[in-house]
C-alpha cells in the first residue's frame, strides 16, 4: 500500500518535464537561500557535484557528435556552415552591445550610487596572435584534457576530414572497415552521453536547488537593493535581445518557425544555464535539446554549439556595454558617441576572448574600462551581484547559440523541421530516457 503510493507519487513527479522540475528548484532554493542565508552555503557540495557532472560530459559528446557529424555532411557544406556560423556570431553580438547601450542609456543605472574603491588588477588580454596560435593544439590529448573547446574543436576537425578523405581515396578493406567502426563507435558513444545527458538532469533537480540557495545566501537582499537599477538594464536589455533578435530575427524571419516552439525545445539548456553560469559547462544539455528537440544535423551543431560556448557571447557583449555606461554614471561621466561606438568593437572583441566559465564576462570589463579610461574598481564594486548578472548573461549567450545552429541548419537543409519539438511530437527532454522507473 504505501509502497504503491510512493511509487504513485514518483511517477507523478517524474511525469513532469525535468525542464520544469529543475525551475522548480531554482526558486525553491533561491528562496531558501535568501530566508536562511550564511548557512545555506553548505549546500555547495550538492550544487558542484551537478557542476562536474556535467563537465565531465564536455569532451566525450563534443568528439562523438563532431566526428559523426563530419561524416554526414560533405566537406564543402561543413566549410559553409563555419563562414555562415561566424557571421551570425558577429552579427548577433555586435547588436547586442548597441541594444545593450540603448537600454542602458535609457534606464541609467548606477546614478546616485557612490563608488567604494575596491582595488581591481588589470587583466592582460591575450593578443590577437595567442588567440589564433592557441586554436591549433599542441597535443591533442592536453587540449581535450583541459577542456580547450577551441583546439579540441580543430584537432577533431582535421582528423574527421582526413577520415573521410582516406575512406573515398583509398582501396583497402580492411582501412575501410577500420573508418566505418570509428564512425560507428562515435556514433554508440554519442547515444549513450545523451543518455547519461537526462540522468545526470535527473540530479539537476537537487544540484539547481543548492546551487541557487547558494548564490542567495551569499548575495543577500541587500546587494540586489544596492544594485536595482544594474540588474534592470541587464534584464531588459536581455530580454529584448532574446524576443527581437533570437526569436524575431532568427527563428521567425529566417527559418519562419514557431519562437514558441524554439523556446519549449531550449528549456533545459536555458534552466541549466541560469544555474550553472557557464555555458562549456551548459554544452552537453544545449547539444541534447539540439540533438532531441530541435532535431538539427550533428555536422551543424556539433561545429557550431561547441565554438558558441566559448566565442559566441550575446549577454557578455552586452554586459560590457552597459557596464561601460554604468561606470560612466558613478564618476558622473558620460560617453560620447565615438566612445560608444568604440565599447561596441570592444565588448565584441571582449566577449570572444572570454571563456564560457563563470564570470569571465566580468574580467573582460578590464578590458572596455581600460580602453575608456573608466576606475577599474567598478568591477570589484560589482563583483558582488555579478552570480546573478553572470547567469542571465550566461543564457542569453545560449539562447544565441542554439537560435544560431537553428538557422545555419535550415540555410543548409539540415534541420528536420516535420519532427522533433517543431511538429510537437517532443514537448520535453526524454525525460525517462535515463532511469528506469
Ligand atoms: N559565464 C558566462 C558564460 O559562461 C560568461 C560571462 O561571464 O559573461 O557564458
């Protein structure tokens, strides 16, 4: 008997999009972090532990998905898709800084706060050269051992089209058959991450709780008070750049498909974003809903998500510009146009340079407020309510990136759009793929 209502009340609960479940859990443990505070912190074992869990599926289903990819898509179309991936990248950042700067511009915020000086060091940006030298790597093994998604990206690249060059050249069976079971492996290899994917989001439930009654236990009420008016540009800004351009734009006027349905088929990776504030760390849950709901080609997202997460920024490049302004107003500057124009180049430059890790968009300010000769000590005056900041920037940058693989699929055919989450036949993650009940 009560083993039948236990059993009830599970498949109940699990009859619930896991989506929804792990936004339960966000509020839930904002709540809590913010009613009990201090000692909610020990909470963070249970939070990181969802952390690594996902970390640890980066690399695996970044190599299986790529490989299997190279081996659907030709050549030509893969060097296509990398052109048209890279011009959406810039283009979409590139308005996002200037929709960053209007709504900022608008709202005002930091007017009336006085700054209190907390010594900030400059962080050296790498230049130009470092940036290119570091997509080839060293040694592959090192690249993927660190998680470098730029040179694990290349490496896989290069050796993927090898495989299909020494397959079409050569006339050797037993060279054949040795290409087709790599291929084969990476393809068994990528099911069962995506398996392990919604297992490990059956977790997410308890880890988004920690995670969040954490960040409100340090971030308290009285930092969101202090910084109101920062965290409102940041919003709308936001939420502006998400409905005009990654719906409106993107998924409407281009691939004139339901923004509603975009949404629904994102939701995973857009709660695992706002828990997480990382988007390498969001990546297995972004490929998944790419994989499951939005039912693009592995040879567009397993290229295109991978390069997103660590040069495809639209909430960083944002933030840089409202931060500028926000800078600008506690020393009762203004910015001029031509500065403005200048904060757009940079905040581009400063979001691709950033790592999709926890605040790395807050770093990256060194680099806009040197260029303007703003204090630097505005990113330490900031640096308190930067876990909030950090994930509505972290999902904006998802957002992006998924609405980006959506339209370089369908401008080369590689979107099933009859299945999936646009014909409603998936409302939600396989949420049963993982656990048995
Ligand atoms: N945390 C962000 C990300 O991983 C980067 C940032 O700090 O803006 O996407």
């Amino acid at each position: 008997m009560a083993q039948n209502t236990f059993r009830n009340t599970w498949n109940r609960y699990r009859s619930v999009s896991i989506a929804y479940r792990i936004g339960a859990a966000f509020v839930l443990g904002s709540i809590v972090g913010l009613t009990v505070g201090g000692p909610a912190t020990v909470l963070e074992p249970l939070g990181d532990l969802f952390i690594r869990l996902l970390e640890m599926l980066v690399i695996p289903i970044v190599v299986f998905t790529l490989l299997m990819g190279i081996r659907q898509l030709s050549p030509a179309t893969l060097g296509r898709v990398g052109g048209q991936v890279v011009l959406l990248y810039a283009f979409t950042s590139a308005v996002a800084v200037v929709i960053g700067l209007a709504v900022a511009n608008l709202v005002d915020p930091g007017t009336g706060l006085t700054l209190t000086d907390e010594p900030v060091e400059a962080e050296s940006p790498p230049s130009p050269t470092e940036v290119f030298l570091g997509i080839v790597p060293e040694n592959p093994v090192d690249a993927m051992a660190n998680t470098d998604l730029l040179a694990t990206l290349f490496f896989v690249i290069v050796f993927g089209l090898a495989l299909v060059l020494v397959a079409e050249e050569i006339d050797d069976g037993a060279v054949e058959r040795g290409i087709e079971t790599i291929f084969d492996i990476t393809e068994a290899g990528s099911e069962a991450m995506f398996k392990v994917v919604w297992g490990v989001m059956e977790y997410g439930v308890i880890g988004v709780f920690a995670l969040m009654a954490v960040v409100f236990a340090d971030t308290g009420p009285g930092a969101i008070r202090a910084f109101v008016t920062l965290i409102l540009a940041l919003t709308l800004a936001v939420a502006l750049h998400i409905a005009v351009i990654h719906l409106g734009v993107l998924i409407v006027a281009l691939t004139h498909q339901s923004p509603i349905a975009f949404l629904i088929g994102i939701k995973e990776a857009l709660v695992t974003a706002l828990a997480l504030a990382s988007s390498s760390a969001t990546l297995p849950v972004s490929m998944a809903n790419a994989e499951d709901n939005l039912r693009i080609n592995e040879g567009v997202y397993g290229f295109s998500l991978p390069l997103g997460a660590t040069v495809n920024m639209d909430g960083t490049a944002m933030y840089q510009g409202i931060a500028a302004v926000f800078a600008a107003n506690l020393v009762g500057a203004s910015l001029t146009l031509t500065e403005q124009f200048v904060v757009v180049v940079l905040a581009v430059l400063a979001s691709i340079g950033a790592a999709g890790v926890p605040s790395a968009g807050l770093i990256m300010l060194t680099l806009v407020l040197t260029q303007l000769g703003l204090p630097l000590a505005v990113i330490g005056f900031v640096a308190g309510v930067d876990p909030l900041l950090d994930r509505m920037r972290t999902m904006t940058n998802i957002s992006g990136d998924l609405a980006v693989a959506t339209v370089v699929g369908h401008w080369n055919g590689a979107v099933d759009f009859g299945s999936g989450i646009w014909d409603g036949a998936v409302t939600e993650a396989p949420a049963s793929a993982g656990v048995s009940d």
